[in-house]
C-alpha cells in the first residue's frame, strides 16, 4: 500500500505529483529543483541552489518521518555539469560528511533555463 506525502503548506493541488511516495520502509522523492516554495532561485549559482534543493527535500523526508542518515540513493541532475560539479560536490559533503549514498550525477536540460539542478532520491522510514 503506497501512502502520499506532502509537507505540511504544500497545496497539494496546485502539484501535477506527490512530493513523496512512501511504500512500506522505502520512500521515493519526486525532484526537486533549487527554488524556493515562491518558484525563485535563492541565487545565480549551483551552490545556493543545490543547498536550496536539498533543503525542500529535506521538508518532505521531516513530513514522512525520515532524515539524511536514512537516505540510500540520491540522482541529481546538472544543466552545466563541466562547469558546476565541484560546487555540486561541495554542498554534497555538507548533507552527507560520513557514509554518503549511492549516487548518480548526470548532465541534463531541466524544464526552466534559470534553474542548475534537480534532485531526486530514495530513503528509508
């Protein structure tokens, strides 16, 4: 049996997706992109904007009962992956310092032109 979750001020109608599916222990996060619950990027660079998607991640994984320690797999998604993995890399080891995830990183062309990143990912409850 699959359970939805939706952080709590999240209009869940206003979302063509659940932000979450929990099944069982496992949970399933819906990508999030660097941008604030307004729709705006905090900033110009994949800093700000991986530390603000993850932060939207972290939101939902708080709404299902689970944190970063339970997180297993993580699949991000770079517009400029030549030019911004470091400072990707660098926001990763500030979620997880100590036994990181599996991880997939992949170059792609996300649906706005401001937005550098989204980021999905698997954890347990």
């Amino acid at each position: 049996m699959k359970e939805i979750i939706i952080p709590e001020g999240t209009d869940p109608s206003a979302l063509p997706f659940s932000p979450g599916v929990k099944v069982g222990n496992l949970l399933f996060l819906s990508g999030s992109a660097g941008i604030d619950k307004n729709g705006r990027v905090p900033g110009p660079d994949i800093e700000s904007q991986a530390r603000q998607a993850f932060e939207n991640l972290g939101e939902v994984l708080k709404a299902a009962g689970s944190s970063w320690d339970k997180v297993v797999k993580v699949t991000c998604y770079l517009t400029h992956p030549e030019r911004d993995l470091a400072g990707w890399n660098k926001v990763w080891k500030e979620y997880f310092p100590t036994n990181p995830p599996a991880r997939a990183t992949v170059g792609a062309s996300l649906l706005n032109r401001e937005w550098l990143i989204e980021i999905d990912l698997i954890a347990t409850v």
